[in-house]
C-alpha cells in the first residue's frame, strides 16, 4: 500500500479540546501594521489576510494575478513573478517599506532568497511558511525543531523530482535562503498537514464528505494513532500574532496542544456526518498487502512513518500558537465543502479512495475474518 506521505508533499507543493476557556481569545490590540504577503490567493494567504484586517493592518499582496483575483478587492496588489528572471520579476518589490514579510509562495532557494534579501532593508521581519517535511526521513517520535533537515545531492536544482523526494529539502534550503538574507530576522514556520474550509486539496475534506454520505467506511489504522494537524484560520491568525510580537525563530505549527488519537477525528466526523454512517477500521498490517490504494491525512504509526504525527508544538505553544477543537474543523469543512459544490467547483476535489476501490477493500477485508474452510 501506498501511504499519505507522498500526497502530503504533492498537495504542500501546489498546495482544544474544550477547557472552560476561550485560549483563542484575540491578544490586545496594537499599533497596525504593514504587512506584505507574498501569494495571498490560495489557501493559507486568504487566512492570513483574513486575521490581519480583523486586527486593523494593511495588507499588501505580490503574486501573478491569476489565481482568484477577485478575491479582496480593497487590498493593495502588486504583481510580478517570484523568479527574477521571469517577465517583471519582483520589480514591483524594489521600493515600499513594511513591518513584514510573510512568504507562502516560495518553493525554491533561489527565489525565497532574491526576495528576502532584495526587502531585507526595507523590512524588520521575514515569515517564511516551511513544512514539516523539511525534516530528514524517517522522523524521530516527538521531534523537536533541531532534529535534523532533509537534504539533496545538488542545491542547486529546481525541481522538486519525480515523486516530490526534493520537496522537504528545497524547503529546508529555502529556510537556509530566508536566515542568510535576514539573519536574526527571520521566523520560519513548519506546518504539518493544514486543513479546513477553502482547503483545495481534499485531504482532511475527504472524510466530513464521506461520513456525510453514510454507509460503511474503511477506516485505515487503529483508533489511538496519533495524528496531527492545524486549521488554517489557526495558522493565519497565529503568523499575525508573531508580527505584532516581532516573533523569529524556528517553529513546528502542529496541533493540537496534546497528541490526538485518529479515532477522535473519525469520531468527530461521524457525529457530523449521516446518522448510518459506520467506520470499519482496517488494520494497518492488512494495508500494507494492498496496492495502489491511498488515506490521506492519516500515515501508519508503524515503519518510517511512525513518527510523522507526533513532532513536538512546545516551542509554538510557546510563541501563543492557539488550536481549535478538532471537531469545529471538521463541522466547518463539512459545511464549506456543502456550500462551495454550489459556487466553485475547482475547490471540491477529494483525495482518498473512489467509491469502487473503497468496496473492494472492505470485501477483501471481511474474505480475510472469515474462518477457513475444510
């Protein structure tokens, strides 16, 4: 079987449990701030525009104008390409000033470090939004920030591979790129599996959907897996907070505060989702004969995968890093996925298993349980 991690890099590539107390309650309020965001358009950018004007600052974007380009109309806009070398380049970056820089967009060393270092005297910080991945494979249990970083034979290359193998390495030099530019400047962000309404890729979004649609569903693992993941508007308000607070440094943006158990997700979907809807979990050991066949979100706590979904948030929690409940996630995604089927359907693409593969697995899977003949 082929687990979720390579699905993870393509879609990164292009793409509290309740306390009593509100931990996500809005800091107090401060001086606005000007805030440059490179990209803007796609997944996370939105959230983070979103938070910022919340917390009265002036946004401004610089991408190519083709993606969603209705999208905020009162927000100033800029336009170039993140290769200097193609068309206007960053041109339209060569004068302005701003309190940060929060870069979303960037894939290549090369181009993280022409823009940072083309705005390093014009700004005081520079958020770079890494991944997780940027680790070395396999990932220790409980990583911290200073485990060790993915590399590839040739820096230099641009291409992220055949697989997306170069993916986590491209970003960790990307980081590299940021700090040599802005050194003691630079916030460098490494987010797991981001998910949510408006989430294109349809990772997280596959298993609301497919709860809702009732029946039996192959649920991969064991219910006490661990499994991590930020929603976005976490995410986007988090990145304003460390701008207010001119926070640098390394973070991992995991969620939530304590490891969370798989079955806690497929529980809170199933509550979500329609009244027959009945999870049947498949036993990793069991998946791994299957082929051709992916889950997404969820990796075996088994192998080089087993420590995936257990790096260390500590230091993020640290820097005021707040996560909502795991099940307001998943009743907001359901909802946004209902809603969007009507408005924009490029957004509602689902990752998982189509509907015949999932039949086929559950029929292999009760043959296996039945006692042998003879």
């Amino acid at each position: 079987m082929t687990v979720s991690r390579r699905d993870f890099l393509q879609w990164s590539a292009t793409a509290l449990a309740a306390t009593g107390l509100d931990l996500r309650a809005a800091p107090a309020k401060v001086a606005p701030k000007r805030i440059l965001i490179l990209g803007g358009t796609g997944f996370l950018g939105p959230a983070t525009i979103e938070a910022a004007q919340a917390r009265g600052h002036h946004v401004t974007m610089f991408n190519r104008g083709k993606t969603r380009p209705d999208l905020f109309p009162g927000v100033e806009r800029l336009h170039g390409d993140r290769d200097p070398k193609k068309g206007e380049g960053l041109k339209a970056l060569e004068t302005g000033t701003w309190d940060a820089v929060i870069d979303n967009s960037g894939y290549f060393p090369r181009m993280v470090g022409a823009s940072a270092a083309l705005l390093a005297p014009r700004t005081k910080q520079y958020l770079y939004i890494s991944s997780i991945s940027a680790y070395k494979e396999p990932n220790p249990e409980n990583g911290t920030e200073d485990a060790p970083l993915a590399t590839m034979p040739d820096p230099t290359l641009e291409s992220m591979g055949k697989n997306y193998e170069y993916y986590g390495a491209l970003k960790a030099l990307c980081e590299q790129a940021a700090e040599k530019a802005m050194p003691g400047r630079a916030t460098l962000i490494r987010p797991g599996y981001i998910v949510g309404p408006d989430d294109p890729s349809g990772r997280f979004t596959y298993w609301p959907v497919r709860f809702a649609r009732g029946g039996e569903i192959a649920v991969p693992g064991a219910p006490e897996d661990p499994l991590e993941v930020i929603d976005v508007r976490d995410l986007g308000a988090w990145l304003v907070r460390l701008v207010e607070q001119g926070t640098v440094g390394t973070f991992n943006a995991c969620g939530p505060e304590k490891r969370m158990a798989w079955g806690r997700v497929v529980e809170a979907c199933r509550k979500a989702g329609a009244a027959d809807a009945k999870p049947v979990w498949i036993p990793t050991a069991f998946l791994a004969q299957q082929k051709d066949l992916e889950f997404p979100i969820w990796a075996p706590y088994a192998g080089d995968t087993k420590g995936f979904h257990t790096w260390s948030n500590a230091r993020a929690l640290k820097a005021g890093l707040r996560f909502r409940p795991v099940e307001e996630t998943v009743k907001d995604t359901l909802a946004w996925y209902q809603a969007q089927e009507k408005v924009e359907k490029g957004r509602t693409r689902l990752a998982g298993p189509d509907a015949a593969q999932e039949a086929k697995l559950l029929a292999a899977w009760r043959a296996s349980l039945a006692p042998a003949k003879g």
